[in-house]
C-alpha cells in the first residue's frame, strides 16, 4: 500500500508542477507578441496508480486563426489605402491648390482683355495669368509625381519585408520538420508560435491561404494560386520591376532555386499594404497625374487653335500661345529595332486625346497598331492600324488611316517613328509628365489676338437690306491668309438672284480682287447661312479658303458684299469671344470610345471636377472601408484572443487551484512515508 501511495503521490507532484509551470509560462509570456496560451492535460495511470502521460499543446482554433489572417489581410490594405488616399485628397480639397480657380481667373481677364482690347495692360494681364496656371499645372504634377516615388520606395521596402517573412516561414518549417513527430522528441510550442506570428505578418502585406502538410510544415500560398513557401523548406520570392517605364513597379514571383525563371501577378487581388499600394497607383494616382496632363493640353491647345484664328494687337494673324511637350515612347527590352517613337498632340486636335497610355506594336515591316490602355496596363478594344507604303522610319498623324473611317481620330496623337522592327513594341505615355512640361510660347502681351482677321461689308449702292453676319474662321493656315493680309482680297460677293433655268435655285458669285471667280453658291431657300459651304463643287469654298459667313436680311439682283482684312481692327474682340466661350466648351474626351458612344466629352471644369469628385469618392470609400475592417478586426482579435490568449484572471485561479493539487500531492507523499515507517516499526 505504501508503494503504491508513493508512486502515486510522486506522479501526481511532478503532474502539477507541470501545470504550475505551464500556468507560471502563460503569465510570462502574456506579452509576447504571437504567443499562444498553453494547456496540459493528462491521462490516469492504469489501475489507478497515479497520473499517466501528460500533454502540452496550444489553443489554437485553426478557422478563428484563418479568419483573423484574412481581416488583418482586409485592414491592412484599407489602412494603407486610406493612408495614401488622404495624401492627394488633402492636396485637391485645398481650394489654393485648385487649378478651376486658376482657369476660371484666366477667363475672366480674358473677358476683361475684351472690354477694352485696345488696352495693352489687359491683355498683359491674360500673358501673366496664364503663366501662374502653368505654374499651378507644373506644381501639382510634380507633387503628385512625388507621391508616386513614394509609393515606390513603400513598395519596395513592402516586398523586402514580404521576401524575409517568406524566408522565416520555411526555416521554421525545416525546424519543426527536423523535430519529427514522436514523444521523445516533441516539437517546441515556441517555433508555433513564431511561424504563425510569421505568417501573421505577412497576411498585412498580400493576401494567403495556408494548407498543412502531412510533415507538419505549413505551405503558404498567395489568393491567387501562386506558391510562396511549399515543402522541405523551399519558397518563392517577391521581385518589383519596371517594364518598360521604371518608374512603374510590376509584382513578379521569382523562383528560389532559379531566379532566371519569373511569372508577372496580376495587379489585383494581392491584397494587404501591397495591394493597397499597387490599387491606389492604379485607381488614382495615375489616372489623376493622365488626367492633369490631358486637362493641360486640351486648354492649351484649344487656346493655341482659336488664338491663330485671330488677329494680335500688331495687325498679324495670332500664333500659338503655348508649347506643347513631345514625349518619347518607352521601348520593351525585347525589341531589336534600333528606333524609337516620339509622340505629340497633333495641333487643333486636343479634344480627341483620352486620358489613356498607348501600346504601340510593329506587325510587319509596313504596318503598326495603336491601342489604348486601360488603368491596369492592358490593352483595351479601341486600337487604330497605320500603314506606311515605303516603311518605316515614318510619321503618322490622323489622315495617315488606310481607309479613315468617320470616327478616325487617332487619338489625337501625332507619332514619329524611327527604325524600328518587327514585333518592337512601345508604350506611349503623352499625358505623364505633360502638366508639369507645359511652357509659354510668348511673353508678348500683343501676341493676344482679340480680333477677328476678317470683316463683311455692304456696298452703299445695294438696293436691299441684306447684310453680312457671323463670319467665322475655321483655318488661317490655307492659301487665302498672309500673315498679315488676304490673299487677293478684298472678295466680292454679288447676289445674282434666281437662276433663269430654275427658278428655286438663289445663286451668288465669289470674285476676288482681279476679277477672277472663285465660286458660286447656290440655296433652295432664301435662308443664306454658311455661303462658301454651299458653294458648288468639292472641296467647298469653305474648306478652300478657311472661313465662312451669313446673308442676312433680302438682297436684291446685283447687290454686292466685300470679305476685307481686318486692318487696324484694334478694338475689335470677335476672336476675344471666341476664346472666352472655351471655357464652356466640350474640349476633354472622357474615353477612347468613339464619340457617338454617348457623351464623350466634358468642358474644362466637368472635367476637373470629375478628376477631383473621382479622388474625393475614393477617399470616402476607403474611409468607410477602413472603418469596417478595423472594427471586425477588433471583433476577430478577441474571439481569437478567448481561446488562444492569455487571461490573467484565468491562470490567477489556475495557479492557485494548482498550488493548492501540487500541496495536497505533496501530502500523498508525506503520508506514504508515514505508513511505510508504521509498517517498519511493525515487523522490528
């Protein structure tokens, strides 16, 4: 009886203090980052001699630990995406920052410029405004370019901190491997730990799934598929590249055991801080920085087109008052051409150009493609194909379409391409760096033209009350304008009145100064609007000489109208007008769909007000986001924490109850001695 009290007593002091230990290890370690509570539990010795084995194990409830993986993986990424959001918001809610309050300023002294146009001073005023809008464009570009290295450096130093965390995760694998399984040799709780702490932090930079293997390694994949760490320790790498702008980072899985083999992930659905940052690039720092950019252009080019349908306070037909950037296309490694393209706005075609990068690709030594990109790089549906007969080098602008189409527009892009060669391929990216590349072409406050390079007149011996009304300029480009005068000018107009062979037809001639006749127009009705367009014949007079006008009022046979040179038109402001109503006028494609595919185009401040209203909406979204995910991450983290955290109340009482079963042992034994000395005492 003795013995087998003291085998009982001594099984049941080492059990609990086991337990005091294991208890005494979770109050240690309460404060251990990625600690797990532990637990020991025991079997009875057979017959009832005491305690058997005895078991530590951690509380780990492996769906809790999943789903805490994911809502870390949720938060970090709103977290990190609200981060960078507030960055820009914070830069466009600042009404000093706002580039409509600098267009809205250059139109008003354009307006003004108008009311005197014969004041030099005004139209000094439109130069200078004009330069701060420029400087406003350059600054905002270059903080939004800042931001973008930023993001880059954040990525980077993101990616680094993912590939140590990968290399962690299989060492631990290969320790707990090298521990094996049996009861002599018991995995240590501790390397658990900090391969699930491991894997925790990773689950803040992408988005994984984990699978336990037979061997008790834990294979780490990305929500995608890719393998990062997989059996007997082996793991994948996270590399950022750029191709071809550097600039850009591209996410690539590299193998360990051959970095010469890399597979590009898609841009979504990585998840976590990296996935934040490659979305936020995506959604709105660049589609911000392309939009900025194609702003820019379509103001200064629509300016540049109206101011030379003008004329300057010198008498001279207007020139451009900005200079637009040339950009160069960004070659692929694998080209083997030794070209390469440059890329401007075609002139006057500004309105066509979307806020997209292009893909261009060489087909065969005749034949190129461009395509729009969509916010992810890919190529989307809209593309044109340009053929140059003799090869290339060539240049391209829209009338180079095989066969144009009505909608061919080319995007507005005016392309050089050098000596390139099959299968080379580009990326054009005109709208990058445009809003910080802008320049002013003149500093002359002359150069400002208000006046129209036109004027109609009647001649005092008509007999009827018409008149000449809504000249309009169109181009000053064509064989009909000097730089200063009418090319053979004045035109005469004479009303012939009804043709004789057809009495529905109104006809009126078009003479020049020598006589000679240009043209004649002819009307079904006694409506004379847009005379040199219904002139007969193809090109139309209109198309010829670049302008056209109106007939008011009843003519009679024989009456005459002169089209002169606006000379000494100096307080004139027909072409002012014309530049002031730019600002209402739809001048900024929204798409690359063609423009019959709904409405296609916003005015200057639609569209920076949709460039602002589309930063504003995301930073509300990842506000609210935020919001959500951190609260079901507060709720995870304690379900999680109730079975595999420590509770100081809990092991407090543990402790005590233990103490208490670890005295109450000790008792067994004292009394076993006892007995076993009365029994000795017995037999003496």
């Amino acid at each position: 009886m003795a013995d087998s009290l003291l085998s009982i007593g001594k099984t049941a002091v080492l059990a609990n203090s086991r337990l005091l230990n294991t208890t005494g290890n979770n109050i240690a370690n309460i404060n251990t980052p990625g600690y797990v509570r532990q637990r020991t539990t025991f079997v009875s010795e057979q017959f009832g001699l005491g305690v058997g084995q005895g078991t530590t194990e951690r509380l780990v409830n492996e769906f809790t630990q999943k789903q805490l993986r994911r809502d870390t993986t949720n938060a970090a990424y709103s977290s990190q995406y609200l981060a960078e959001a507030n960055r820009l918001d914070a830069l466009f809610s600042n009404a000093a920052n706002s580039i409509a309050t600098g267009m809205n300023n250059l139109f008003q002294q354009i307006q003004t410029a108008n009311n005197d146009p014969t004041q030099l001073s005004n139209r000094q005023l439109v130069i200078g405004t004009s330069q701060s809008l420029l400087d406003q464009f350059k600054s905002m570009s270059t903080l939004i370019a800042d931001q973008e290295q930023f993001l880059n450096q954040q990525l980077d130093s993101s990616v680094n901190e993912v590939n140590d965390l990968i290399g962690q995760i299989a060492t631990y694998n290969n320790d707990i491997v090298s521990y094996g399984s049996s009861n002599s040799r018991p995995i240590p709780l501790d390397l658990l730990d900090r391969r699930d702490n491991a894997i925790l932090k990773l689950a803040e930079y992408v988005d994984i799934q984990t699978v336990n293997s037979n061997s008790g390694e834990k294979l780490v994949f990305m929500a995608s598929g890719q393998a990062l760490v997989v059996e007997r320790g082996e793991f994948n790498l996270l590399s950022m590249r750029g191709e071809p702008d550097p600039n850009d980072r591209i996410i690539e899985l590299t193998l360990q055991s051959n970095d010469k083999v890399k597979l590009e992930l898609d841009a979504q659905g990585v998840g976590g801080k990296i996935g934040a940052l490659t979305d936020y690039r995506l959604q709105v720092v660049n589609p911000t920085q392309r939009q900025l950019g194609q702003l820019s252009l379509a103001l200064a080019d629509s300016m540049n087109t109206q101011n030379k349908l003008g004329l300057t306070l010198n008498g001279t037909l207007g020139q451009d008052l900005f200079r637009l950037p040339v950009s160069q296309g960004l070659a692929f490694a694998a080209n083997t051409g030794s070209g390469g393209i440059n890329v401007e706005i075609e002139p006057g075609r500004s309105n066509q150009l979307p806020p997209n990068d292009f893909l261009v690709e060489v087909i065969d030594a005749n034949n190129i493609t461009i395509t729009a990109l969509d916010e992810f790089g890919r190529p989307t549906a809209n593309s044109r194909t340009l053929n140059s007969p003799t090869g290339f080098p060539a240049d391209f602008d829209a009338s180079d379409a095989p066969v144009p189409p009505s909608d061919f527009d080319l995007f507005g892009l005016k392309l050089q391409v050098g000596n390139v060669a099959v299968d080379d391929k580009f990326v054009l990216k005109p709208l990058g760096a445009a809003a910080r590349s802008m320049q002013m072409a003149t500093n002359r406050a002359e150069d400002v033209a208000l006046a129209g390079p036109l004027r109609g007149e009647f001649a005092s011996a008509n007999l009827g009350n018409g008149r000449i009304d809504g000249v309009k300029i169109f181009a000053t480009d064509t064989p009909a304008f000097t730089s200063s005068s009418l090319v053979n000018g004045p035109y005469t107009v004479t009303y012939q009145g009804q043709d004789s062979a057809d009495n529905d037809r109104f006809v009126f001639s078009i003479t020049d100064n020598t006589g000679a006749v240009l043209g004649e127009a002819r009307f079904t009705s006694n409506n004379f609007n847009n005379v040199l367009a219904n002139s007969v014949g193809s090109p139309s007079l209109k198309e010829t000489l670049g302008f056209d006008f109106n007939l008011t009022g009843v003519p009679r046979p024989g009456d005459t109208f002169t089209i002169a040179f606006n000379e000494n038109g100096f307080n004139d402001n027909r072409n002012g007008l014309e530049l002031s109503a730019l600002q209402n006028a739809s001048l900024v494609r929204r798409n690359p769909e063609p423009f019959g595919a709904g409405v296609n185009q916003y005015s200057l401040n639609q569209s920076y007000a949709t460039m602002v209203g589309n930063i504003g909406e995301r930073t509300r979204q990842a506000r609210t986001a935020d919001e959500a995910n951190t609260a079901i991450l507060e709720q995870t983290t304690l379900w999680y924490e109730s079975l595999s955290g420590v509770n100081l109340d809990e092991e407090a009482a543990d402790l005590v109850r233990f103490q208490q079963s670890y005295a109450a042992a000790a008792k067994i034994l004292a009394t076993s001695q006892t007995v076993f000395d009365t029994l000795l005492q017995a037999v003496r």
